[in-house]
DNA sequence: GCAAGGTC
C-alpha cells in the first residue's frame, strides 16, 4: 500500500480526486478522514502535528530559574495525537511513503515531523518527497511521476527557529513575569514577533505624546468662469522653492486674506493638463487582503476566518499565502467564464471576455507554495452564505477581475491664478477611462472638477475664506496597516500576522482599535529596549533568515546556529539578573496605572478595577482593607478604561467590551449616583391588591436595569429590560396587564419592547421550547441558547467540546472569554 | 500558564 501524506485534510482529498480520476473512497480513523483507492491511501495532516517544548522537571515557573531554560532539552512531542496515531497505523503497513506537504520550508519541515513519525514503526520503507506549488492536474500528475527526496536541511532549518523562538520566548517571558508577580494567566509574554510588533505601536505612542502641535493657516477662495464656481487654494514657494499650502505665521495669513478679500478677480497665470494612467492592482496576497478587507470595515482576525470559510467550502483559493503572481496554468478567460450569466457578478465578467486580450497584472512576489487568493469558479448561492461572507466572496472575485481588467486613465488640470503678487491654485481630475474601476468599486473614483480656462483668463473671485488649523500628530497604526508593516519588516509570517495582534490584545498589551498600547505594553517595550534590545527588533529576525539560508544550503549546522543564539542569550540575562526588582517594580507600577480610574471619594487614593472571583469586574480603593469603598461594573463585558474624565468627580470614564454588545458606562460614580427609581408603570401583580405595590423601572448601581416593586425588597417580584438604550413610556397600554407598552432607543432604530410582562412571558415560553440543559448555566439566556444552538450547540456536552474562538466567531454577541467561563461552569 | 509556526 502506498501512503500519501499531506499538510492538511483539504489538500488531501483534492489530491485524491486527481489522482483516483474521482474514484477514491472516504472514510474516518481516529477522527482523520482517509482517502482511499487502488491500494493507495492519502491522508492530511494539520499543520504540524508535534511540537517543541521542555522536558517535564521545567515546567514549574517558580522552581526553574528562567536562565536555565537556556541550555534546557527541547523535546519533540505529539500535539496531534489522534492524527498521530492513524499516520502510525498506516506507516507500518506501508510498502512505499509519498510526503507531499507544502512546497516551503514549514512544509518541509512539517513533512520531516511526518518522516521521523513512520520511520519509527517502519525502519524500511521508502519515503519520497514531492513538490508543486498549486494543486490542479498537471501539476500533481508531474509531480508524483518525479518524484524527490526530503531536504533535511531545509527542514533543519525549520527546526532552529522552533528551538531559538522557544528559548528566547519562554526565558525572557518567565523572567518578566517572575519579576512582576505576574503568574498564571496574567503572565508577562516576549517573542521573536510580538516584541518587536509592540514596539511598533508603543514607538507611535511616544511620537504622539511627545507630540507639540503647531498653529497654522491655510487661505482656500472661490474661482468662477461664466456659472461654473471651483474652489482654489493660496500656496507659495518655500525656502526649498517646493510648493507649500500652510501659511506658519497669522500675520502673513491676515495680510494675504485682506489682499484677495479686497479683490473680485483674479488672473489665470497657468494651466497645467497631464493625463495619467492608474494601473489595475496585483492580485492578492494574505496581507492585500486583510487591507482590502479592512477598508470594508472587517478586522484582520474576521477577515482570515471568512476566508477560511470560504477556502473550505470550496469557493477561493487557498487565503493564506505571499504570492502576487498568478500560477501559469491560471486560465483567466477560463475562469471568468464561470461567472458569465450569473445575476450580480456576471456582467463584468462579460464585459472583461470581450478584451481582445487578457493579461494578469504581476505583483512583486513569486513563492512556490499557493497561488495568490482568486476565486475557484464555484460561485455559492447567495442562501448558502452569510451576508459578510458574500462581501468578502465579491471582493476577491472583483479583485480578481481587477487584475485581469485594462488600467484606468485620469485627466489631471491644473489651474494656477494670481492675484496681485499671491497666487492660488485648483486641481481638478476626471476620469476619463473608469477600466478595472468598473469592475473593482473599491476605490475612489471621485472627481473634482476645474473648467477648462485658458491662460490670462480673468476669473471672478469670491468667498475668501482663512482657517486656523494646527498640526495633527501621526494618527497610529491601523490593524492592517501593522500588518503591511510587519510584513515590510520581515516578521512574522502570512499565517500567523493576524493572530500576532490578537495575542497583544489577549495578553493586555493594547486596547481597542486601531490599538492603542497600555502602560504595562510600554513598560514591557522599556524593559526589553534596555536589557534585551535584539528581542524588541527586527534584526533578530533579519539574522535568523540569514541563518537559516545558511543551515538550508548546508553551509552551516543546526547546533551552531543554535549554540550563537543560547550564547548571546547568556548575556543578555547575565546583565537582566542585577535589575530583577528594578524592573519588576516598573512592571507592577503600570499594571496598576492601567487600572487606575481616579481618586476615591471616601479617602482620596487611588480607585482601581479589580476582578472578582468569577471572572466580572468592581471598582475597589487602593487603600483596601483600610478604605472599603467600591462601585459595581456592569456584568457583561470587560471595562475599558477611556481618555475621558468625568468632569465631576475626576474619574476615567469607562466602557465594557462585550464584541458587538460593547457599550460605554460612562463614570461609575455618576451611574451609581443615578441609580434610583424612574417612571411608576403600575400596579405590582404580586402585592397590588394586598400592600399597594408599584412597578417602576428602576437602575440598579451597576448600570443595569430592571422593573420591580416599589416595596423592594419586601416584594421582590422583576422583570428584565435591555441593558442597553433609552427606556420610552408609551401612553399604549397592554389590556391583559394594564401596563405601559415600553419602546426603547438604541442604535439607529427604537424597538418596541412592549408591556413589559407580555415581553417576559414570550422569552420564557421560547426558553422552555428549547428545552436545552445550556439554560442552567449562569448568565446563558434564552436568547443566547437560540443562538448557540443554529450554531448547532444544543446541550451541555456541546458547549464543552466547543472551541470557544470558532464559536465566538459563529455567534454575534458571544465572546470566547463567556464561552470558557460558561465551559468552567459545565 | 512561556514562542512561533502550521491548521480548524
């Protein structure tokens, strides 16, 4: 029997499919889909199915000093049993073994963990390697009849990063987080990728800080020729004779103002008309992608997972990849024939095939591993798709028609006038050929338009207007343009960027977006900068390439690449191991400020967030136990602290992240002073009749509200209302409870709540419709069970066989940390 | 409970 291994299930069956001619049969071990036929059988893997790590006895944080980790075993272990296990199973029973991974060095490296797992039951069986950079026809029947043999050097390769990542990372991340106290999940991280992706961000941060804006003016008048009015801008010569727009000293601006206000005219000097060609994009890479996604508004972490959705379910390419040029056997007349007849994307498909010929643009970047991200002409339904995920599907069949699309061509004018001795001037663009424009509506294609004039032309001048402006400071990175950095950096890689970023915010280094670091980022950059420099940078990375080339071109050995490395590690700890506490208690110091809202009311220190034993946040005093003073935060979400403070009572405003449910609190104080009863709605069906009773909707401390009784808590008959928006109380009343029909207002439309009762009463009959065990979870609503369960998790054991990230993905308003906390529960 | 790299 022969065995084909490849990287990952997808690669596996589409493999089969070719070489079987469609004839191969599935079927399941362990979990792991096999495919089957004429005594061949092909199985993927994930990735890679073992990992590096320390042997057992270092394990414990506070037993092992983190400078021993440094000359520590690394150990290869299986963190894919189940894979693991079946690729033995057939190992043994094998007569020949065809490694087909990814054609890069992770495959290869990843296809050496697959080498050494059969050679270890099978001592004889011939193993084989083959390459091809896309999975069509021609190239895996080429490849399987030639095939090669595993670089081991190019693998090794692989393996000295592992080894280095892991050292460097594990050692410097016990460090820091010893020095800090920091243990468990709080723990202090630094890596290869991170630190220098921190840097990057906390690098803006101090140029923003440090930032002194400056005063100045800009002049902008009204032009006219016959009824045709365009705006035109002062500028003048600076010393370097550039044009320049910003007038630095007001007295200037004031005089040139006074001088083109005291004037109704003014004469063109100049008329400058230039056409330009605006050539069509290359085709997509991983990080093109998340760009182009970005400017729709998708986070770089939700952009990969919908593409990775749609790469499954067969409708793209491959989403993770660097490659910008397509593959030869890209037939793009071909593909865009999939498309023709089809109800929204099929006229710009038409229209493309009628060029008289088809020529892809190129990016800069040729790999051997996958083609750049094109759609596979599998076009889903638009039922079979969610609305983001058909968003996300034309933007890589538009991309794609783009990069098969002519260029586009602008007209530029230039219209230069005078008045007096100052001048002004109008840029005006049209686009006079819309090309991949058409077919790509991404882009902005708005025009300004200058009419035509000629030189010595008089044009009538008005509404002269002077604006003070100051300088900006730089604005910080975007999610994506981090990415696009870290990639011009060299680090990290296409698969890994978008989750570099997630692991920052995992791991408190920054907040919100686009990301803005916290205290305890910029004290982790001002540690590593002084004792660690080589980890916070990209040189680190820059040298590993190079060491790496030279292990794979067998210049150089495994162990002496990895020898330098422990060695400069040597130091770098030989010089940490002195300023221990110094920098711990820089560490501890702006872990706190992160928390720090402002001063306690009762005894003027500092009022800190604090987490409760079950995973919810309160506002506590720094000077506990001597001062007790807290304020409640609301249940949902983690609390942010904002910029802004409240006017009144010196505190940080706060917000409370919760995914798409986020919301601003505002101050704890000021909420926890509104608190209170608000409008009575009526008689308390509980204790009306017997005590006189009320309802009233009422806010409770922690920004939550509720309708209860007046005579809380001798009654303590509630009803629930939404946590969120503007409670209204109609003059609608409901015959059956003769109460108020509410109306509440967030977001962009109000929504009728109703009689508050009738509203509880249908939650709970769909709570009892859903029968679901999930329901005795605390904080699972009936809501929540309706959502897990269309993201098929119906009971218990469901929840907890869950990944709590792909499930946060599924489901609007769930967020992993919920998912875990309800997991713990189960 | 450390990294970064695959994949889901």
């Amino acid at each position: 029997m022969e065995l084909i291994i490849t990287e990952k299930d997808n690669a596996a069956r589409r493999i089969a499919d070719i070489l079987s001619g469609g004839t191969y049969d599935s079927s399941r071990e362990n979990g792991v889909n096999v495919y089957e036929w004429g005594g061949k059988r092909c199985v993927g893997l994930s990735g890679h199915v073992v990992g590096v790590d320390f042997p057992d006895e270092y394990s414990d944080w506070r037993d092992v000093e983190p400078v021993e980790l440094i000359d520590a075993d690394v150990e290869k272990t299986a963190t894919k049993e189940n894979i693991v296990a079946t690729l033995r199973i057939f190992a043994r029973k094998a007569t020949s073994v065809t490694i087909a991974t990814d054609y890069d060095r992770e495959g290869e490296l990843i296809g050496k963990e697959a080498y050494e797992i059969v050679r270890d039951v099978n001592e004889d069986v011939p193993i084989r390697r083959v390459r091809f950079s896309s999975i069509t026809e021609n190239e895996v029947q080429e490849a399987f009849e030639n095939p090669d043999d595993l670089d081991f050097d190019l693998a090794a390769a692989g393996e000295a990063r592992q080894i280095i990542d892991l050292i460097w990372g594990a050692a410097l991340t016990r460090f820091l987080s010893l020095s800090a106290g920091q243990l468990g999940n709080d723990f202090i991280s630094v890596g290869r990728v991170q630190s220098p992706t921190l840097k990057l961000i906390v690098d803006r941060e101090r140029e923003i800080q440090a930032f002194d804006p400056e005063d100045y003016w800009e002049l902008f008048a009204d032009l006219a020729k016959d009824d045709t009015t365009f705006e035109s801008q002062y500028f003048y010569r600076d010393e370097d004779d550039n044009e320049a727009e910003r007038v630095w000293e007001e007295a200037v601006a004031e005089e040139v103002y006074d001088t083109l206000s005291s004037n109704d005219a003014a004469t063109v000097v100049d008329v400058n008309r230039r056409t330009r060609t605006d050539a069509p994009p290359t085709p997509f890479n991983t990080t093109q992608f998340i760009r182009a996604a970005g400017a729709l508004g998708y986070s770089a972490q939700r952009a990969m997972s919908i593409a990775e959705d749609l790469y499954t379910a067969g409708y793209i390419t491959y989403p993770r990849t660097d490659n910008t040029v397509y593959p030869d056997d890209l037939d793009p007349e071909e593909l865009l024939d999939d498309f023709v007849g089809h109800p929204t994307l099929g006229e710009s498909a038409e229209d493309l095939l009628e060029a008289d010929e088809i020529q892809p643009t190129e990016g800069d970047e040729e790999t051997t591993d996958h083609p750049p991200i094109h759609p596979t002409g599998e076009i889903p339904s638009r039922g079979d798709v969610s609305d983001d995920e058909w968003e996300i599907f034309e933007l890589v069949v538009r991309r794609f028609y783009a990069t098969v699309a002519e260029a586009a061509v602008w007209e530029h004018l230039k219209v230069v006038s005078e008045v007096e001795d100052y001048r002004l001037k109008a840029n005006g663009k049209r686009l006079v050929e819309p090309g991949y424009h058409d077919v790509y509506p991404y882009f902005s294609t708005t025009e300004n338009y200058v009419p035509d004039v000629e030189e010595g032309e008089e044009l009538a001048l008005s509404d002269v207007e002077l604006e003070a402006k100051q300088t900006q400071p730089p604005r910080r990175y975007g999610q994506s343009r981090l990415i696009e950095t870290m990639e011009d950096m060299g680090i990290g890689t296409k698969s890994t960027r978008h989750n570099t970023l997630e692991k920052l915010y995992d791991r408190g280094y920054i907040e919100s977006d686009p990301p803005r670091p916290t205290k305890l980022a910029m004290a982790v950059v001002d540690a590593a900068e002084n004792y660690a420099d080589r980890v916070v940078s990209e040189e680190m990375t820059a040298q590993l390439e190079a060491d790496m080339d030279a292990i794979a071109s067998g210049e150089a050995d495994l162990s002496d690449v990895t020898d330098e490395s422990r060695e400069m590690l040597e130091e770098i700890f030989a010089n940490l191991a002195e300023s221990r506490e110094e920098i711990g208690d820089h560490l501890r110091k702006s872990l706190k400020d992160d928390k720090r809202l402002g001063p306690c009311p009762e005894c003027g220190e500092d009022l800190l967030v604090r987490n409760s034993r079950h995973g919810s946040y309160f506002i506590g005093c720094d000077g506990y136990p001597d001062c007790e003073y807290t304020l409640p935060l609301p249940s949902t979400g983690k609390p942010l602290i904002l910029e802004n403070e409240c006017e009144e009572h010196g505190l940080h405003e706060v917000k409370m992240l919760a995914g798409r449910q986020t919301f601003v609190h505002g101050c704890p104080l000021c909420k926890a002073e509104d608190a209170g009863e608000g409008p009575i709605l009526g008689d308390c069906p509980e204790c009306g009749e017997e005590h006189d009773g009320e309802l009233a909707v009422k806010t409770l401390q922690s920004g939550s509200r509720l309708v209860g009784c007046t005579r809380y808590p001798d009654c303590e008959y509630s009803l629930p209302l939404p946590r969120r928006g503007e409670i209204e109380v109609t003059d609608e009343r409901c015959d059956e409870h003769d109460l108020p029909e509410l109306v509440v207002h967030s977001g962009d439309e109000p929504w009728e709540l109703g009689c508050p009762i009738c509203n509880y009463q249908e939650f709970q009959a769909r709570e009892s419709d859903s029968g679901s065990d999930l329901e005795a979870l605390d904080g699972l609503g009936a809501k929540t069970v309706e959502k897990l369960a269309d993201a098929g998790i119906e009971s218990i054991d469901d929840l907890t066989d869950a990944d709590p990230d792909a499930v946060a993905e599924d489901v609007d308003g769930v967020s992993a940390d919920r998912i875990r906390n309800w997991q713990a529960e189960a």
